[in-house]
C-alpha cells in the first residue's frame, strides 16, 4: 500500500472512529439522578475515542475522538 493510500484509509477510518463517539455518546447514556436535583450522566463515548487512538495513533484517533464527541 502506498503512502497515499495509507493516509486516505486512516482518514476515512478517522471520520468512523468520529461517527461511532457521537452516536455512542448520544444514544448510549445513562443518566443518573444527583442528591439536589443535578443530574449527570455516564457515556461510553470516550470509550471509542480511546479505541480509536490506540488503533490509528495519537493523530488521527484525537481527531477522531475530538469530532465525534463534541458536546452540544
């Protein structure tokens, strides 16, 4: 595989590691109710990003994991 060809496959897996955070991130919380009415919730989120960045390197898994887990 030729330098171009490995820098489009870690950009496209880049934009997956991304996609994969935001929808773990929406879809699998669990929101736990705090004494005072606060309420917090717990993600597996960074979980991928994480994945992400032992997988395609420091780089492009912060990339990954910095898209996909921008918090609104």
């Amino acid at each position: 595989m030729n330098q171009t060809n490995k820098t489009i496959h870690k950009v496209s897996l880049t934009g997956l590691f991304a996609a994969m955070s935001y929808v773990v991130f929406t879809f699998l919380q669990f929101k736990i109710t705090l004494p005072g009415g606060d309420a917090t919730s717990i993600h597996l989120g960074n979980a991928v990003c994480v994945l992400g960045a032992l997988l395609l390197g420091g780089l492009y898994g912060g990339l990954g994991g910095a898209i996909g887990d921008d918090h609104r």
